[in-house]
C-alpha cells in the first residue's frame, strides 16, 4: 500500500510512523516544504527565552537523537523528503505534484491513501509595514533565529507584540526577560479571549506588574520604518518599536485541499469525519489544517494545537490502515505561562456559552493551591461555568500564580463525561499537604457553585456591580482585618472586620443591597451569611474579593 | 432543632460550618474529647520536619485567625466544647452523655439530631514495649510535640518507623530531614501497599538513596529498653533505636457507636447510606469512623482522608438540614511525597482487581512530565490498569519526581464516569511546554494500553520475566546507546543500539522470546516493532526499563 502525507512537522510523522507500527510493509512517503521535520514549534518561544538552550533540542528524541531523514528511515522506516512542496492533488489520478525545492525538479508520486497535515500559517493583517526589516511572526525556527539574532545585536530593545493571545503573551514572558521594553496592542477589550474579560484582567494586571504595557482595545493602523522597522501606528498613537511579533493568530494551510475541490469549514480548515476522513474516500487530514469538532456546542471549530494533532495523527493512521478508530473532537482545554501566572481553560467561557445559547450559571472561588500552612501555596483564582437546568459542567477557567492547569484538566474530564457540577464535586481527587488543600480547589468551586445554583450563595462580578454602586442601590462592606486595609483599599466600602459584624449588622442600611467582599471573598461569604441570619434579604458577595476589582483603589 | 456533634478535629466542625449555612436558626453544640479543634492532621509531619513552622498554622484560617471555641462561635455561631467527652448515645431518649474533662462533672446534652464524629486512632500492636518511653504514634499535637522536644535533646537520633505506609514514609522523610538515621520496618513484601510491588520498588530504591534504610518482610517482635527505648526486635535481628514511631495503621474510634447498637462494618467503622444516614434514623455519621463504598468494587472499605472527611461532613450537614445530597463513595485515591518522589495512585492496583475478580490488562509508560527540552523536566512511571473486556479504566498509579498527582487525579475523573482507556486516550487536557508533553502522559500510557488490549504490544513486568530467564526460554535485548550502558547495565543481556537494530536482527536467536528494553522502555517498544517486522514472532517489552529491574544489574 502506497500512502503519501503531506508535512513533516507534527502531525505528518506521527501519522507515518503509526501506520509503520501498524502496517510494518506499508510504503509510506512524508513530503516537506521546509528544511526542518518533526520539531517542536510550542517550543519556539522557550528556545527565544534561551529556556531551551539549542535549536536541536526541539528537533531530537528525549535521548538526544536528531529526528532527521536518516532516523525517520532507520528507525521508523519510512521516507522523509524535505525542500519538497507538493503542489497539486490530483484526485481522479490519486496523484501528488511534487516539486524538490533544491533543484527545482517536479515529478508525482501515486497514492493508495493520502494523509494531508500541512498545518497553518500566521495570519498577516493587511497594513503597511508589514514586511519591513524588524517585523516577525513566531512560526518556523526560521523566525525564531531572527529574533534572536535581532536580540543579539541590540540590548532593550523596542518591542512592539501585535496581539495578545496565547502566542503573544508567552513572547512577552521570552522578550521581557531578554531586558526588552515590551508593549502589547490588542484590538479587542482584553488579552486573552480565551478566558472571561473579569479573568483576563487579573493577567493583564500581572503583566503590568510585570514591567510590561498592555494597551486594549487599540487597532494598528500601520508599521513604520525606513526598510527597518521603527514605530507601530495605532488609533491612540504611535509606539516606538526596534521590533514587532505580529501574533494576531493562524489560519490552516489548505490552499491544496481546496483546489482539490476537498469540503472546507467556515474558517477555512479541511472538514473530516471523525476517522479523520475528508470528503474524499481516500484522502485523510489531520493536524492543524483541519477544523474539529467542539464536543460541548457539536459545531466545527478551530483550535490549532500540538496534543489535538498528535491524537488525529494516530486515528488518521489507524483509520487508513482500516483500524477502528475515532477522534471525537476538542473542548478547548488550553494552558499558557504568563509571567508567574498560569492561565488555563477548558470548555466554554461564560461569553462564549452565552454566545452558543446555554442559561449558565458561573462563580469564582479564589484559595491556595495547596494548605495555607504550606511553603509555595500560591493562590489559584478557579472560575466554572454550568448550564443551569441540567446543572452539567460547561467550562472551567483558572488564572494565578498557583497549580491551575491540573484543576482545569480534571473539569476537562468532568466535561467530556458530561459529569454535573454535583457529581464532579464528590470526586475523590489525591489529597496530601504537599498537593492540595483538604477539599481541593476544583471541588471548593463546584461546592460554591452548587450554593449558587441552589440559591444559597448569590455572587456577582466587579463589573456587575459597578453599576450598582453608581446609582446608590447597593453599598460595598470590606470584611478585612485593619493590617489588610494597610496595603489595598477602596475608600467608599464600609468597614466591619469579620469577627465583629455579628455584633454590629445595626450599622448597616437594611433598604440597601450590601456587598460584603475581603481579598478574595471567602470570608465574603461568611459575612453574607451573618448578614442573612441579621435579615438582610439582599446580599451579593463580590465574586474573587478587592484583587479582581478592576476600579479605583488605593493600593499602598 | 438541637444538633448534636460528636468530634471537633475534621469532620465536626464542617458539619458544624455547614448546619449553621443551612439554617441560621440551628442550635449546634460540638463536643470534643481533647484541647484541639479543627486542625490539620495532615500537616502533622511537616510540622515535625519544620517545614509548618508553628503549631498554630495548622490550626488557623488562610488569614491567621486561630479557630478556637470564640472563633467558632463568633463568626460561625455554633457552639464548641472541647477538653468534653461523650461517654454515651442514649438513642431512646435521644441524649448524650458527657463529660468534663477538666472539672469531672457530667451531664447530658439532648438532640434532635446527633452526627458522629469521632475519627480514627493509630493501631497499637500487641508487642512488649510498645509504651516505653521514645516511642510514638504520630496522631495528635501532643505526638508531633514530643517527637519535636525528642529532636532538638540529641542530633541524629536512630529513629525505626514501624510500618512503611504513608504517614510512616511521610515520617521517614520529616526525621531524614533532622538528620535522623531512620530505618523503616515493614512487615509485607514491599512498602506502600496502596501501589503494586514493581512501583514500590522504584519508591524502596529512591528512599535507600536518600539514605533510609528500608526493611520489607521484617516482623517487629518486641520493642526494649530500661525505661526509654534503646533497639527494636525484628526476626531479623535488633535495630539500635533512641526513638520509634508506631504507624502500623489507624483503627476508626466506634466504640460509643457500637456501645449503642449502631451497625458496623468489616473493618470497625460506621456503615451509612449515602446521605450518610446510620442505621438509627436520627443519627448521621462522618469523616475517619465511617466506612464509605469503594466505588468500584462495590463493597464498603476504610480509607480515612481529610478530603473525604469534608466531603462527607456537607453531605451529613445537608441531609440532617433536609436538603438533598449524597456522598457517593471513594475510589481510594491518594498520594505521599516522599523525599523528591510523588506516590500517587487512585482505583484498584493490579493486585486488588483481581482479588476483586477483574480480568485485567495493565502497563507501564515512563517518561517526562514536561517535553524533554524543557529544564525541569522530571521523569513519572505512570501505570494504568483496565478491565480486559470491558476496557473500563481500573485504577492509575504514579511514581517519581514528574508531577504524577496531577495525572491520578484525571483518571480519578475517569474512573468516576465509568470512562474506558479509549475514551479517556482522546480527552483535550491542557497543553503548553512548561506544563506537560504535547501529548500528556496519562494519555500516552492510555495508548500504549490500548496497543496492549488490542495485541499490538506485549510488555512485562521485571518480576514476570525473571523466571523466563532462569529458564532460558528468552532472552534480553539492550537497546540503548553506549554512553547510557556506561551508567548502569544488565551484564547478560544482548547489545544492540536501536538504530542498528534494522540491519542485525540475524544476531539474535529465533527460537527465544526477545526482551528488549532501554532506560524506560519507550526504544524498548520501538525495538519490538522493528524485530516483528522482521519475523520475530515472540517479542515482549520490558515494562518501565533497566530502572525497574530489581535484580542484579551493574550501576556504574
């Protein structure tokens, strides 16, 4: 059996190398525009950061071996042919044009079953400057080597990161840390649309902290420079720049496929079922190029990554060598290091469930990830969004310098087995003191939501409240203790420590509604439910505490 | 309504906590036998070993505030007697009879509800010696406070921990870390029994590392000493000993359940249904005296956490307040750091499935928590065991430095939702390099069992295979590259580096089952491929590499 795939980087030689286990006498050929095979390119900005030491690193086995043409053949036994571009599928004739890039000879090869993974590309916007000297994507090590090179010749330099995604935020982390001044400029109202606006403030904060800007809700008109870079144009000014990543996203290579006349989604990736067959009997995708099914709204989506390729690759090969196999879809489980933040979500953000018609229900549960009492417990701020009939899980999102992902991969469990908040809030997760708190974060979040969902817990965002304030209806109550009053304040709250407002609910207004919060919103809670007991029939406790308040306040 | 609580350490106070959330008007008294309330017993070794500085910490909320009787009644409004014993349940007349531990005065406390609380004590086994002077349990404040006071009188102290269970290896890591000569006693063949002997092997090994001695299938016979202990008598010889910790097990305190007539179960502890309702209608049970549902199995079993304690003391809560809840059951999930490893594990081992009567199907994946470029990178052997036919997931365990927990706790989910190993191998987890490989480990060793359940892979423990070497009946193969064999090597084995494998299968014998291996067995597994193809029909992998071999093998 003939098979050919197209591209080498990820999810191409996991496809070859899969059908050699299965099929040890198929005859499997790789074709590779590019110099560089199987390498890792979420990797790319660690290798920037200098994290990653050589270039080689990303492109060899755990043992050192360099994942070169010779190692694909030795080991793996099947043909790698990089500088090799194909260049047209030729359906009727199951053929492939090929073109050797070297030398410029252009042959065909035939096909029993083709496997297409050519990936996707970084997305230019269309304004001027764009392919000035100084202005980078980050997506082969080509661009990679650049930047360093860039970084070599000039210390603090400018740098101008055009959008402010996963990819653009792990940039700033690598340039920041190489003295770079850094700004990020994102069109839309915070960085990281991957998570809820209220979650992406807690980062964007952070960043700043950090040393770097943040400018929201700010359009790059152009990019400036005489042959080399050096400001960018916004609509609120212009920002001097030595550099610019430009990372405002992908879109699938499928050029190909679509001149092969191949079923396309609304954003441009190859359709599949999920054997990871395209609308050609013949002709399988997998990787980056194709768009995936959501497994929560049942819709085509995209969400080009190395784990989603890494799994279609081995179903495509099992589907092409007539194995069962299926690759249901993606939930958008997702994870990036932000300075000391992790950021993870999985499911759908509160925007996005709304978005696609669930009635939801949503509660942040800040805490530390592991016993106070712990050296290194560091505060996880653990967002979970249910649909609020079924009570079934939709989306977690956990933003802070604590352990999130590993909550966030548990919810990702829960989601897939379409667990309720109920039934995931009973799991029995390891507990010791070096891992957890005794009710591990993930089940305290559920617990509360489970208040919330029951009517017990009423909860709202910073930016809920805020309008609730200016027209008088409801008035803050800080709970703190006085030394935490020293270093973070907003100066309108009302003040009862927790341990005396049960004693003292007189000097509350009862026609109000009253917002009782403390640094994160615990102890929020418990002032609700003295506050309950007093008979205040209208209490909201402020979701996350005085850290998530995005408004003036004195911090000293 | 009066509601009645017996216990004030884990369970009680959250049953307390809870009562009071569900009904403000709830008269709640919580009796407790010592001075302590509500702390974290957990911490207890950490608080020996200094890394919990101060008593208080584990007796004081996220904020510092000490929960004390004023606390609770302050700001949770219950009401909390402790140095109080509760010396008998009248269930006719719905009474307790109490205490005071201080004045001797007893009384009686009437209920409309009681909750037992009681908790579980350390197993004192029936040996001569076992109160000398020197000799603990690690159960209590008092406990830690003696060891501690024991610790700072004379410097590297030669301490035999009784029994290799968790709090034993918790306390041999604590005492390693005074400088403490620490030998721990173990009367089974391998310590931990919560993880299968291979990978309790790799834990044996990593603690003798550490310098701990570790003793498996010794029987500690006598305890001696004039007064204050000097040696402990094993059947296989004394061991010189100026401290000894008892950490043989913990026993659930009933004695006041049993006393009235509550059902019991195999093991001691207090059998519920799942609203945590005992067998009299008006008394609820939580926490370490309960015996909950192994979930999988069906049957009821004891596992005393802190995690279930709380779980199980909202649900009590809520069932005692008329609202509906249910707890229901374990998995046995749980994890031990110990020294610079992870011990992790959740569902049956191999072992107890099929003492439980499962056909199964069980492998090992060794490799690294994070891509291999990444620094930090650490190695896990992570385990899955599934159910042959129906290829339900059984259980996972985990060990070494990689951060194993977060691995368990996913397939916790798993095992929870009744996932099988083909579902659980496509779920979307997190993925980012400072996190975890592009595919995750607990996905890889999904599919590795899945290549096992579907006859693509055949592996072996060390144990397994040892026996087909005595006999001759097979060989080993070394696969790895020559600097690695300078490090550590099987002297018997046959040497063939991996990428030469191809071209001189003709050296190794037809007619004997091949073992080829590497490090951690990931060339192993390409080895295999690469001899069946070539028409060796009898190729078993080595499980987990020349790092699980307990046999004689030189280290270099």
């Amino acid at each position: 059996m003939n098979i050919v795939i197209i591209g080498g980087v990820a999810a191409g030689p996991k496809v070859a190398a899969r059908i050699m286990r299965n099929d040890p006498k198929a005859n499997v050929t790789v074709v590779e525009k590019g110099k560089f095979l199987s390498y890792a390119g979420c990797g790319l900005p660690y290798y920037v950061s200098g994290v990653v030491k050589t270039q080689e690193e990303l492109m060899s086995t755990p043992v050192g071996v360099m994942r070169d043409p010779v190692f694909f053949q030795k080991v793996k036994n099947f043909t790698i042919k990089n500088f090799t571009e194909a260049t047209k599928i030729n359906r009727a004739e199951k053929t492939v044009d090929i073109k050797d890039l070297n030398t410029g000879e252009e042959s065909s090869l035939s096909y029993d079953k083709l496997v297409i993974c050519t990936g996707a590309s970084p997305f230019t916007p269309p304004i001027d400057g764009a392919d000035l000297d100084g202005v980078y994507h980050l997506h082969g090590i080509e661009d990679a080597e650049g930047i360093k090179a860039r970084l070599a010749e000039k210390k603090a330099l400018d740098t101008v990161i055009m959008g402010g995604g996963l990819i653009g935020l792990e940039m700033t982390e690598a340039l920041a840390e190489h003295g770079c001044r850094v700004t990020v400029v994102e069109m839309l109202d915070h960085v990281l649309p991957i998570i809820d606006p209220e979650m992406a403030t807690l980062v964007e904060k952070h960043m700043e902290a950090k040393g770097a800007r943040v400018m929201t809700s700010t359009k790059v008109t152009a990019i400036k420079g005489e042959g080399k870079v050096s400001a960018v144009v916004t609509d609120k000014g212009e920002i001097p720049a030595d550099m610019v990543i430009v990372s405002v996203g992908v879109r699938p290579n499928t050029a190909l496929a679509k001149d092969a006349g191949l079923e396309l989604g609304k954003r441009g990736g190859i359709l599949t079922d999920a054997t990871m067959l395209t609308s050609d009997e013949d002709i399988y995708a997998a990787g980056d190029c194709v768009e995936p099914i959501d497994l929560i709204t049942g819709e085509p989506t995209f969400v080009p990554l190395g784990s989603t390729a890494n799994k279609q690759g081995r179903v495509a090969a099992n589907s092409v060598c007539g194995k069962n196999d299926a690759f249901p879809g993606v939930i958008g489980s997702s994870v990036c290091k932000v300075f000391d933040f992790t950021v993870a979500r999985t499911g759908l953000t509160d925007k996005a469930a709304k978005a696609a018609g669930y009635d939801i229900v949503s509660v942040i549960a800040p805490g530390p990830d592991k016993p106070h009492f712990m050296p290194g417990a560091a505060p996880i701020f653990l967002k979970l969004t249910a649909d609020k009939d079924s009570r079934r899980i939709l989306g977690m999102q956990a933003v802070g310098p604590g352990d999130g992902d590993k909550r966030v991969n548990a919810a990702a469990v829960a989601i897939t087995a379409g667990m309720t908040v109920d039934e995931f809030a009973q799991v029995d997760l390891c507990y010791a003191p070096p891992y957890s708190p005794a009710m591990d974060n993930a089940l305290v979040v559920a617990n509360v939501l489970r208040n919330k969902l029951d009517g017990q817990y009423k909860s709202a965002i910073a930016q809920e409240i805020k309008p609730w304030l200016d027209s008088g209806e409801a008035v803050l109550l800080d709970v703190r203790s006085p030394g935490e009053r020293e270093q973070m304040l907003i100066e309108e709250a009302l003040w009862i420590p927790l341990g005396a407002l049960r004693s003292r609910t007189a000097e509350l207004p009862k026609d109000k509604r009253i917002i009782p919060f403390c640094k994160i919103s615990l102890r929020g809670y418990e002032a609700a439910l003295i506050l309950q007991d007093a008979g205040f029939e209208d209490v909201v406790v402020m979701d996350g505490g005085i850290i998530t308040w995005p408004y003036k306040k004195t911090v000293k």
